[in-house]
C-alpha cells in the first residue's frame, strides 16, 4: 500500500548525507551495513528457505534417490484426502465465521457507539484471546463442552438436553470449528480495528448529506473500503487454523484425521512408511496456505483499483 | 440513533458469552477436584509438581535466548534496511510474513531432514545443538511479530535525523545503534519480547517433536493423565498471557512520541 511512495521519499534525503563523506569511511560503512543484515539474510536462509526447499526436493525424490512425481500421486489416498478435506472445511469455517464475527464486533465497538472504557477492555481481553491458543486452550474447551463439561452438564441436567446424544463432539467438525474460533474471532479484531477506525465519521456524514441510506453507505462506501483488509486477515486467519496443532493435538490426541496430526506421526515415526509421501504432504499444506494468499493479493488488488 | 447502539450491545452481549463461558467454566472444573466442595487442591497439586515448575523455568530460559538473539538479528537489519536500503523492505516484509505462512509443523519437519546428526551441521546430535535450534525456530516463530514491532518503532522515531546528528558529533556505527536508536526503540522491544515469551512458553509442536522438556509437552502430559489439573493450568496459562499482554499494553503508554511525520 504505502511501500510504492516509501523508497523516493527516501532516495531524495539519500544523497546529502552520503555526498560530503570520506570515500574510505563510506567504504567501511558500506560494510558495517552488510554486516548488520548478513545475520538476517542467514537466518532466513538457514530457517526459512533451506527447510523448505530440502522438502521440496525430497517431495520429488523416491527412495533410490531418483526423480520422480509418484509422491504427489501417493497424496490421493483416502486417508490423506480426508485429512486434507477436514483441515480445509475447518480452517475455512473458522476462518470465515472468525472474520465476519471479528468484524461485526469491531463495528459494534467502534461504530456502535458504546461507552469507552468498553472498547479498551475488549481490545485488552482481544489481545489476550488471541494469543491463548493451543494446549491450554483445548483444556478450556474440556472442561467447557467436553462429555463431564460444566457446560454439558448443566445443559443436560438443567435444560434435559443432552448434547452429546445430537452426535456432537470436541472432536468433530463443529467442536474443532467452535474451538478454534475463540483465537480467531479476536484476531480478526485486533487486525480489522484500525481499517475501522479508518472510516471517517465526515464519510457517512457525507454520504447522508447527498441522501444516501444506511445500506448505500455501506455498500459503496464502508465495505469496499474494509473489504480488501477483511479478505488479508482472512486469508491470515485460514492459514492460522490449517497449520494448528497444538489445540487439535491435546483435544483429541492421535485420532483426529487432519493433515497437521497426520503430519506430526510422520514427523515422529514414519507413519506413511514413506519419507518422500511425508515430504509431499508438507509440500501441500505449503500449496494451500500459499493459494489462500495468492486469492487475497489477487482479489485486494482488484478492489484497490476499483476504489480508485 | 437508539437502534444502532441496541444491535451495538447484542453483538458484544453475544460474544461475551461465547468468551467468558468457558472460562468461568475452566474456572468452576478447576475447583472441583475434591468431591462435594469447591476447593484449591487441583491448584495445590499443580504447584506440588517439581515437573511444573522445571519445564515452565526451561520455557522461560529459552524464551530469554529467543529474544536476545531476535533483537540482534532483527534491530541492525531493519534499522539499515529503513536507512539506507529502503528498496530491500518489500522484501523484508515477505520474509518476515513467511512464518504465518509456512506451518510450524512444516518447519521443524525440515529443520528435523536438514539438521540431524549425520548432516553438515548436524544440531539435533547434541542437547546444546538441539537446544540452538529449538530457539532458533522459536525464534522464527516469533520473527513476523519482532519485525513488525521494532518497523513501529523505527517509524515512531526519525532515524535519519538522529544518525546525521549523531554523526556529526563523530559518533561510531556500533554507538549509533547501541546507544541512540536501541535506547529509542527500547519500549517497542520489550513489547515484541514480551509477545515472544508469550509464544515461547505456548509452544507444544516443535519443542515435543524435538523432544525437548519444555512447558507445552509437559501440558500434554498432564492433559492425558489427570482430570482437573488440566483445567488450573489453564487457568495459569490464562493469567500468564495475561500477564505478557498487559505489560505490552502498559508499556503502549510509555513509547517515546519524537517522530515528525513519517
């Protein structure tokens, strides 16, 4: 956004301070400057780049050390395409409920005109949530909605209705779904709160002046304007979700099929009995969480020329 | 006007519940261990563990590591990159973003290919070789969230002033960083440092897979053999990020404000 107009506001200031400087001293600092991002560049080297691409060439290895695609075809398993299938559905699902939730929720906060301590507190509480994520999150949601959860329990006992006869679980579809939305709902507004506060109250002051509805205000105006933040931080919080373990992992241990905890048994021991299969599915998962930032940069650039 | 603050006070009445159920809820299973009162004991058992307290000391050693090598990675880099390589800052962005992108999981997995111990460096041979790497990827981990504070607070102070003045003044490079930008940009240090600990101590997948005794897996452990103490660690957990949180927030308040317009 702002990094087109960044480097010539700083090229104009570049050459004054450099111009009456000593050629030697500017050939020390030219290399205290490279010393001071070498340790940058290797640790993105050294933990970044070299993983990944030691996967991607192992991904396209077989065992005798030869080229070859038949990895990627292993993927189309049942078992891996099932975990895949769950891990889309639920990081989608958390992803979208997390964003429109998040963002109903900083509109409220912000627009909605409540008192003010009460936007600091949720802001506060926000920045907490979102970061109260994997082990202990999981035991939160045991004791909540787990088979003995309070929740559970008092439902049963109070209201006669007993969740766990409908066919719900912690570990299925909406357990994992539900839980997870509790680190991406506040997220989302940590994100989306400032895109909020960028709307203008002059903007819909504006709008009603020239006699524009609520709804015209936000559908010409409001949205357009925080659509291309709300689809980043979704494509954020989809990737968020899909590369989740920790939570999944103490919910449920072993059992649940999705690709992380399918992943973290190769990891550990070899589960698909194939170090190339292993490599492939982190490759995908690479894939999807790629994809999912691709379709935001595609659609926000889109919406940026459409709001010029 | 009346209408709008009501569907105001809906949405946020509604997530109320959603956040504060479960923890009310963790809060009362917490209390429950001994039967027919509401009483301490799961809390007192919990704090009875020698374990408790080793893995959350090493967490806490290792997220000490963490940010002292992320401020000295991260500080000079962008501190140079805004100064005099500002076409190499997309490409800082995109670094720094890949660890949102990429899962942890992916990660470890090639540290644990690359790193082993019959490799060209082999960090996972040795218990200091793997304790290297486990803060290096911690480290990686928390890169997105250390870049993004120390560019704050860059932006917040003007850098290109102070260097001029400082060099001027016949200021070395080595002083201009240690005792003029890092003293400025202190305040939005701690807060990333405290969102590392944050995330450090959170840590399960890569400390369990490279099987070191940190406070995630130790969590696991507890999760699958004890009923109510899982509920009051978490309510530790709780107050913990809580405790991160609100030292970040406190210390929003004390950012130096010098900068002219960016």
């Amino acid at each position: 956004m702002s990094s087109n107009s960044a480097p010539a506001a700083h090229a104009s200031t570049g050459p004054d301070i450099s111009g009456p400087v000593m050629p030697s001293r500017n050939r020390f600092r030219l290399g205290f400057q490279w010393l001071s991002i070498a340790p940058f560049i290797i640790f993105a080297l050294m933990f970044l780049a070299a993983p990944t691409v030691s996967l991607l060439v192992q991904a396209f290895t077989d065992r005798a050390g030869n080229f070859t695609i038949e990895n990627f075809r292993g993927l189309a398993s049942d078992q891996i395409v099932s975990a895949y299938t769950i891990s889309i559905q639920v990081s989608a699902a958390s992803a979208v409920m997390g964003a429109v939730f998040g963002l109903l929720i900083a509109l409220a906060l912000i627009r909605g005109s409540l008192p003010d301590g009460l936007r600091g507190a949720v802001m506060t509480f926000s920045g907490v949530a979102s970061n109260f994520a994997g082990v202990p999150l999981a035991f939160a949601f045991i004791a909540t909605l787990g088979r003995l959860g309070l929740v559970t329990l008092i439902m049963r006992d109070v209201f006669g209705f007993d969740l766990y006869r409908t066919g719900f679980t912690l570990f299925s579809f909406w357990g994992l779904t539900l839980t997870y939305l509790y680190f991406q709902i506040p997220l989302m507004v940590v994100i989306i709160a400032p895109a909020v506060d960028g709307l203008k109250r002059e903007w819909s002051e504006a709008a009603e002046t020239l006699g524009a509805s609520k709804w015209h205000f936000w559908r010409y105006v409001g949205l357009p304007i925080l659509w291309p933040p709300f689809l980043g931080t979704l494509s954020l919080l989809f990737a968020n979700a899909f590369g989740a373990i920790a939570t999944a992992w103490a919910l449920t241990g072993s059992n649940l099929n999705i690709v992380t905890v399918l992943l973290y048994n190769q990891i550990r021991g070899d589960a698909l009995q194939n170090p190339g299969l292993g490599a492939a599915l982190a490759i995908g998962m690479i894939v999807i969480t790629s994809v999912a930032n691709v379709i935001y940069l595609v659609v926000a650039k889109r919406a940026e020329r459409w709001m010029k | 006007m009346k209408q709008n603050r009501l569907w105001a006070w809906i949405i946020i009445a509604l997530a109320a519940i959603y956040f504060i159920v479960p923890l009310i809820a963790t809060f009362i299973f917490s209390l429950r261990m001994r039967r027919g009162v509401l009483s301490f004991d799961s809390y007192v058992s919990v704090f009875s563990d020698p374990r408790f307290f080793s893995s959350f000391g090493y967490s806490l050693g290792i997220g000490a590591f963490t940010i002292v090598l992320g401020v000295l990675v991260v500080v000079p880099a962008v501190y140079y990159v805004r100064l005099r390589m500002p076409w190499l800052r997309p490409v800082m962005e995109f670094v720094t973003l890949l660890p949102l992108v990429i899962p942890a999981l992916v990660l470890v997995y090639g540290y644990i290919r690359l790193y082993n111990s019959s490799s060209w460096i082999p960090f996972t041979g040795s218990v200091i070789g793997t304790d290297i790497l486990l803060i290096c990827a911690c480290m990686t981990l928390a890169l997105p969230y250390m870049y993004r504070a120390v560019d704050t607070g860059m932006r917040t102070i003007d850098i290109n002033t102070l260097t001029e003045a400082a060099q001027i003044l016949g200021a070395s490079q080595w002083t201009i960083l240690s005792r003029i930008v890092f003293p400025n940009i202190f305040v939005a240090v701690l807060s990333g440092a405290f969102l590392t600990l944050a995330i450090v101590i959170g840590e399960f997948t890569i400390a369990s897979l490279l099987n070191r005794p940190t406070f995630g897996p130790y969590l696991v452990t507890v999760g699958t053999n004890r009923a109510y103490e899982p509920s009051a660690l978490a309510i530790i957990s709780l107050l913990v990020t809580w405790g991160a949180m609100g030292m970040i927030q406190l210390l929003a308040r004390f950012a130096p404000k010098t900068a002219r317009k960016d």
